[in-house]
C-alpha cells in the first residue's frame, strides 16, 4: 500500500486520530465514537474485542503520507500547516 493523502482532514482530524490510537478513548466512550465515526469507515480506525480502538495500516499510511510519525507525533503537531487548512477550505479563493 503506498502513503496517500486524504485531503479532507485537518488538525482535529490528526489530533483525534492520534487521541484514538494512543488509549484516550475506547468503546464505551460512545460520543467519542461518533466523532471518530468517520475514521472508521475510512478504515483508518478499528477496535477489537476488548473494545481497544487501534490504528489500522491504512491510518498508518495516511499519517505517514502528511508526515506524521504515528508512534512519535509531536513534531508533526508543534510544525502543523495550519494555512493548508484555511487553503482547502471550501470559501478559500
């Protein structure tokens, strides 16, 4: 599988991404879920049977391709492009 930017994802998406996979949330955190909803059915999140929510390759690879170490993200949030979100934004012209 190669890195491939999903570029409907912004800083919260990262952050919630990286929260999900690090143990911040877990099944029965249900309000969480609805926000990672999206996560899932892009299949960048899956949980297991304990209810554990863990990063699938394909969530790897997405972190990989916008430069985020998945297991050391700190670079990548303190160094963020936060004018790439402005530019992808719909009203941005």
């Amino acid at each position: 599988m190669q890195y491939k930017e999903d570029e409907d994802l912004r800083y919260e998406d990262y952050m919630r991404i990286i929260k999900a996979k690090s143990g911040h949330w877990d099944k029965t955190h249900k309000d969480a879920l609805k926000l990672l909803q999206p996560y899932f059915d892009k299949g960048y999140l899956e949980t297991n049977r304990n209810g554990d929510i863990w990063l699938t390759e394909k969530g790897v690879f997405t972190l990989k391709a916008v430069g985020c170490d998945p297991l050391d993200p700190r670079e990548f949030f303190d160094d963020y492009p936060h004018m790439l979100d402005d530019m992808r934004a719909p009203d941005a012209g």
